[in-house]
C-alpha cells in the first residue's frame, strides 16, 4: 500500500492526473474511489468525515456517505510506478513512488530533523548534514561544563549559573529567577506554535486558492512544470515566518529576563541603604551583585539588538520570497493553454510506435498507461481521449492489451445531450494488402458515471481490459504490427447527433 509521505507530485503531470488527490491534490494515497467517479487519499477521506457522517464530493458535489468508498488498487498500483522527486530541499533523487517509500524515504540525507534538544525550546531543524555543527556549536541547549563547580549546564543557562569557584552558590535569587524564566519560556513556546498553525493553515489556504483558480481554466495537456516550486518557497516562506515568530518570542524573554534582574536589584540595593546594622561585609557583597548583575543587563542588551537586526534581516527575505511566488504564479496562469482536438469529425487515428518499448516498461511498471490526442464528435460535440494499457487492465492485465475511452470537459457539454449514449468502435488496423483490421465494438452503460457529463477535466476510462490478445499483436505473422508500429482507429457513430 501507498505510506503517507511527504507531498508529492509525479514528474509526468499529463498521464497521471487521474491519480491526484481530489482534496489534497499531491498524489493518491492508499487511493478509494467514490461511486460518483472521483478518487480521495484514505487519510483525507477521514478528514471529510471527522465529524459528519455524510459530505459533499469537493468536484460534483454528490452526496456521499462512507459506504459509496470503495478500495482502488489500479489507481493504487499506478500510483507506486509514478516517478517521483525527492521533496525535500537540496536532494536530486528522483525515481519510482514504490522505491522512494521502500528504500529512499529513509537514507535521504536532506530529511530536515528537529534538534534532539527540542523538547527543551530548540526549534532548529536541519538535514543529518547540518545537524552536528549545530549541536556542537551552535544550539543554545548544548549541555556545557561550568568552568568552576564543572557541573553539566545548558548553554543558554550558563551565565544564570552562579557559583563561587568553590562550587558554593553565590546569589540567592539565582532560583526564583529560573522558575520565573522557566516559566516565561513555556507560556511563549506555547503561543509560537499556536502561531505556527495558524500560519501554516493560512499559507496552505492560500496555495490551494491559487491552484484552484488557475486548474478551471485548464482542460487537458501537463499541468504547469513551476507547481513545484511553489510548493517548495511556500514551505520556506512557512520556516521563514516560524523563525520570525521565535525571534520575537525571544526577545519578549530577554525584556522579563531584565526586568525581573532589575527589580531584583533595586530590592537589594534598597535593603542594603536601610539596614539597621549596615557592616562593610554586606555593603561588599551587595557592590558584587550589583556589579554583576549590570554585566548580564549589558550582555543582554547586546543580544536584544542582535536579534532585532535578524529579524529585519528575514523579513527582507519574506518580502523577496512572496514576490517570486507571485511572479511564478502570474507564469503559471499565462503558460498554461488547453490542447486543440486533432479531429471534429468523431474518428481518431492513433499511431502507437516503439511497441516492444512500451510493454517492457509496462511489465517492469514504470509506465502502464498512455493517453491518445483529443477528438471531437463534431465540432460543437462531446471531447473525447483513449487510454491505453500495453501490458493490460483489470481482467487483461498480463495477457491482453486494454483500450478505454475517456469522456473530457468540453467547450459545449451544457448543450450536448448527457449521458453519452453513440456506440464506440475500436478497430487496429491491418498493415497488409488485406486490410482486414481486428474490430470490437461497445454500447456505453448509461448508469455509469463514466459516460455522465464530466464534473472534472476528464471522466474516469471505460472499454475494453481485454481488447487485443498480446500473441495476435506481437506474433511474428501479425497483420497489425509493423517495423513495431501499429495503428488504433476509433469511431463515433453519429447516428441520432444533431450536427
């Protein structure tokens, strides 16, 4: 079965559009098929009934309760012999879905991890690359030695901790001043990742806004090759808003940081003027700590202003980010042109080259299906496409080569008459003097949603699984194949259209 994987789209847009999610859109997971025709992730078909027990299909509409779910394991096997991109940033692999989730899934070293000590306020994430000088370096949770008592503290603790270099304590505010930080620290932890959602929630709003706006002008051919790309700067967009929210979160700690020191000086010093019994001893140890405590005010303030010129630094990065996003998507709208029809006459003739190619990538599941050019039924008719299994389908697969027709949106489906009802005709042609081609000829079922007006970009294929024995096709003395090409016809009968 398909493993819940990070987003992933197939390299080959155009053959595989029928295996993306109808909610996520990325592609099919453990992949279920509704009875209106239109295929759901399992996690996402979850998502859909999470708190309802009956929804709406997102693309028609139709009401659907989780009894019309149905496993698909052709779109599931399909699916694993997509190829595929190694999503994460900086990797070059790209292979089959089946040996990214089997094998690469979990050598890649470019998978971005959290820091071990993210449990203690580390947000740092990194590939296994970066990660070790990170650790040694770099993390503020790095445990550290204290160069007199050498106790193991935390970097970022490390100037809280106060001894004497006999190991002995030195202030006695050292501890309700922790609690107050330790306490600050959880409370700001909380709310940036409160934050965190709701700004990751915001920017997948607004990616599937995008994609939705530019898929309904889209009627066939490859989606745009920059999707992406898009998906990959939203992703850093995301990180880069995380990070500014840290940012100010810690900045809000160093402010209650110092502030809470200076109460604690003034407290001190004031207890140090009005005492009774004032003695050089306590007049001493009371210079010390206000002599300390005014190098960590200074040390902090050092780092305040570090912090706020990193953060201005990354929001410029998030502006220049945002304004590539937006010229990639102005791209995207512009480039994409639906493919003209290569016939209105309701006949297609469909040169298959490179025979023996095509079935042994089939039989090693590479690549199963093809898609013909688009046909018309006339030139204000039904848009219609084949697909094509060289190694067979369903009850063909192994055997047979399988043909489908494929009903697609059309320009002028308002006015057509639904459901398709002309008989279909699939003839290969023969290559001799003969011309005697091998014919198989369907009715559509009317009460299939394969033949109903087509709620998306394309309906899903019904035909033929069992359409052409692979012994008559490939046989040496085979009429059909020649210098390993051969040729598919297909007729509408126009009987009852009104042209």
């Amino acid at each position: 079965m398909v493993a819940l994987v990070s987003p992933l789209r197939p390299l080959d847009v155009a053959p595989s559009s029928g295996l993306l999610c109808s909610a996520c859109g990325f592609l099919l997971i453990q992949p279920k098929q509704t009875e209106c025709g239109h295929r759901y992730c399992s996690p996402c078909v979850q998502g859909l009934f999470r708190k309802e027990e009956e929804v709406n299909c997102l693309v028609c509409e139709e009401k659907l309760s989780p009894s019309k779910f149905h496993n698909d394991r052709a779109a599931e096997n399909d699916a694993l012999a997509s190829e595929v991109k190694c999503p994460h940033v900086g990797c070059s692999w790209q292979g089959r879905l089946k040996t990214y989730l089997s094998s690469h899934q979990q050598e890649c070293s470019f998978m971005p991890e959290p820091c071990p000590n993210a449990n203690f306020g580390c947000r740092f994430v990194s590939a296994q690359k970066g990660m070790k000088m990170h650790l040694s370096d770099e993390c503020l949770w790095r445990m550290v030695p204290c160069q007199y008592c050498a106790a193991p503290v935390s970097f970022s603790l490390l100037k809280d901790h106060m001894c004497s270099p006999t190991g002995q304590k030195d202030i006695s505010l050292h501890g309700p001043l922790m609690a107050r930080k330790a306490e600050a620290s959880a409370e700001s932890f909380s709310k940036m990742d409160e934050q965190s959602r709701l700004s990751l929630h915001s920017l997948l709003e607004s990616a599937e806004m995008q994609r939705k706006a530019h898929g309904e002008g889209l009627k066939s051919g490859p989606r745009e090759s920059s999707e992406p790309h898009l998906v990959t700067l939203l992703s850093e967009v995301y990180h880069l808003n995380a990070r500014l929210d840290k940012q100010e979160t810690v900045n809000t700690n160093f402010k209650q940081l110092v502030m809470g020191k200076l109460v604690s000086l003034t407290g001190s010093v004031s207890r140090i003027n009005h005492s009774d019994t004032p003695d050089a001893t306590c007049r001493q140890q009371g210079e010390q700590k206000v002599d300390s405590l005014e190098k960590v005010v200074s040390v902090l303030r050092q780092d305040l202003q570090r912090q706020m010129l990193l953060m201005e630094a990354l929001q410029h990065r998030c502006l220049e980010y945002e304004k590539v996003i937006q010229g990639l998507q102005s791209r995207s709208g512009q480039s994409q042109r639906p493919q003209e029809p290569v016939s209105a006459n309701g006949i297609l003739v469909w040169k298959i080259e490179n025979v023996a190619s095509l079935l042994r990538a089939a039989r090693a599941e590479q690549r199963t299906s093809y898609y013909s050019p688009s046909f018309c039924t006339h030139p204000f008719g039904y848009r219609l496409c084949c697909r094509l299994y060289p190694n067979g389908d369903g009850s063909g697969k192994g055997t047979h080569v399988s043909l489908f027709l494929v009903l697609m949106r059309g320009d002028y489906d308002d006015v057509l008459r639904w459901p398709f009802q002309q008989k279909v005709t699939f003839l290969v042609l023969d290559q001799t003097p003969h011309q005697k081609p091998f014919r198989e000829s369907f009715v559509p079922d009317t009460s299939s949603a394969s033949f109903h007006k087509p709620k998306s970009h394309m309906n899903v294929a019904s035909g033929s699984p069992q359409f052409l024995k692979h012994n008559q096709l490939m046989a040496s003395s085979s009429p059909y194949l020649k210098n390993d090409t051969f040729y598919i016809k297909v007729i509408i009968d126009p009987s009852g259209l009104d042209i």
